[in-house]
C-alpha cells in the first residue's frame, strides 16, 4: 500500500501534539508536558546498571569457558535464535510496527511482537515507543532523549561525550523521557499491549528461560543448559543491546546522509545486517512510516526486517504495508536540492 501524505507521521501524539511531520524539524520548544517523570530514579539507574554491566562481566566467563573446552556447537545456536527472536520483536515490533505502524496485523500477531521485543531488555514497550516517537518528533533538538549533537560541547570531546550519552549515558537519565500519555496514547489504551507493559518482568524470565531450555534440550545436562543460558541470555543481550545503541549513537554520527532530514540521521551499511536494517537510519528519518529502511535493492538486501514484513504479508499475517515509491524518494531528493 502506498502511504497517505498524513501517514508521515511517528505516532498520533506527536502529530497532534506538534502539528508536525516526523523528522520533528521545527517542533516547538519542548514543555515539562511532554517528559515523564521517574518514579524511583536510584532504582532505575540500578536496574539499568545491572543490566548494562552483568553481560559485560558474562564475556569473562565466555572467555573461561572457551579455555576450559566448554564451548558446544548448539551454544552457537542458542545465541543465533535469541538474537534473531528478540532482535526482530525490537525491528519488526516495537519499532516499524509500534512506533511508526509501518504495517497493520491481528491482535495476536501484536502480543506475539511485544513480548518479543520485551525479552530484549529494552525497556518496557510504552517507554520503548514513547522515547521513540520523542526523538522523532524533537530529532538532535533540545528534547531529542539521546542526541549525540545537543548540549556536549565542541570539538573531539564533546562529540565523545555526545556519542556516550547516545550510546548508554541517557538510560541513565530521565529529563527527556517522553510522556507516555501524549507519545504512546494508543498503547496506553490498548488492553493486551498494557498487560505485556505491566508483566514485562515476565517476559524478561521467558527470555532468559528459553536459552536455558534450548540448552538442555540440545545438550542433555544442566552444564548445557548453564552455557545455554550464558549464549542465548547474557550474550544475546550484550549484542543486541549495544547494536541497538549504535543506532542512537554510530547512525547519527557516521555515515551517508541522501536525504536532507533536518537532522544529522546517517545510513551505516556496515551496521545494517547486524540491526536486521534499522541502520538505513537516513533512509528512516526521511520517510519514519516505510516498512523498508532500505530502499535501493542493495540497501534492501541488507534489510532483514523488511524481508521479513514482506513474507508475513505474503503470508497473509500483516497487511496494510507501508511502501514508498520511487518517485515520492526523488521528490524528497529534488526538494533537497533546490
Ligand atoms: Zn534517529
Ligand atoms: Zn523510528
């Protein structure tokens, strides 16, 4: 299906609160309306911590375990299924469809892509989307909740204390988390998407539950299922998570610029297969409701993501597809130029 020129938009807040498109260029100054506060912020920050470092401190026990010959063939697996289950739920789910509704599907196939994308550690999906659709609408503004490019200072220092805060530095921080109510509303007053809100710890377990099962399953011991758990839980995390980072950080940093977003959004096609596409990051901010972040045949090659939306639709599962046509590409090309 070809977008609708209104369909521009990240979300219904933001149209609604801005009156503007998604790239958030000439949004009014942001108010302590649009941000959220934190009800506990030591144990936020501890929580974060805690998940931030543990995989980290995990790579030595990687390191042991491949010194002791401890490392099995299905390990390997276990990370692969886990990355690729929870890395699509993020991609597929809380981003392209969430966020930006880039396709229409059932309500099960919704629950399914929430709580994939909720055993990624990212966040419960009301604050994933709401932040989200936050740096859409105020994108490297004042407001953006992880900018590299606002408030670091100049020169080789700020921008390293920049691409820090984008990286982890602002999961620690909560003065620009969206308002939940005004960015997410129709998750807020979705049923089934706020029990997954709520119960996100549950899903979190199902998450470390699984590599631990698969573990067992494939290897027959509980040695198997602990190495397992080390690959499809702590490891998994540890990628995913700092892959998703790159995109605050590395994708407005480095990188080709075709379109002129207004913003400092780059593509990185390095960083693309390893973020099933997302890094098309440009290409993203250019036209945020696209099922496809690639939009040449090799950028879209190089879209997991995208692959997979159009075989769900083929399937019958999702419809309602957002495409972007090659003339509405150099349209936006042409109004650039001029
Ligand atoms: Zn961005
Ligand atoms: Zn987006």
């Amino acid at each position: 299906m070809q977008s609708a020129p209104g369909a521009q938009v990240a979300g219904p807040s933001v149209e609604d609160g801005h009156g503007q498109n998604a790239n958030g260029v000439g949004a009014g100054p942001v108010t302590a309306h649009d941000v959220e506060p934190c009800a506990n912020e030591t144990a936020d920050r501890i929580a974060t911590g805690i998940v931030t470092v543990v995989p980290v401190l995990m790579l030595g026990v990687v390191v042991w375990q491949a010194w002791a010959e401890l490392l099995y063939w299905h390990d390997f697996l276990v990370f692969a299924l886990m990355y690729v289950t929870t890395g699509l739920g993020i991609t597929v789910g809380f981003h392209r469809h969430f966020t930006h509704r880039a396709f229409a599907t059932s309500k099960p196939v919704r629950a399914t892509l929430a709580v994939m994308g909720t055993m990624a550690i990212e966040g419960p999906i009301t604050a994933w989307v709401a932040d989200h659709r936050k740096h859409h609408a105020f994108s490297d503004q004042h407001g953006d909740p992880h900018s590299p490019h606002v408030d670091h200072g100049h020169g080789l220092r700020g921008a390293l204390r920049g691409l820090a805060h984008a990286h982890v530095g602002w999961l620690f921080l909560h003065t620009q988390r969206a308002n939940k109510r005004r960015y997410a509303p129709d998750l807020v007053d979705d049923d089934t998407i706020a029990f997954i809100d709520r119960t996100t710890l549950w899903w979190i377990g199902l998450g470390l539950v699984l590599p631990f099962g698969l573990g067992y399953a494939l290897g027959g011991t509980i040695q198997t299922a602990l190495t397992g758990l080390l690959w499809g839980g702590a490891m998994r995390i540890l990628l995913l998570h700092h892959v998703t980072y790159s995109i605050n950080s590395l994708c407005h940093f480095f990188g080709r610029r075709r379109f002129d977003t207004g913003d400092q959004s780059r593509n990185l096609a390095w960083l693309a297969p390893l973020t099933f596409g997302e890094a098309w990051h440009n290409n993203h901010h250019a036209f945020p409701t696209s099922a496809a972040h690639g939009l040449r045949w090799y950028e879209r090659a190089l879209d997991p993501s995208a692959i997979v939306i159009g075989a769900l639709r083929r399937l019958g599962l999702v419809w309602d597809v957002v495409t972007i046509s090659g003339e509405r590409q150099a349209a936006k090309l042409a109004t650039a130029a001029r």
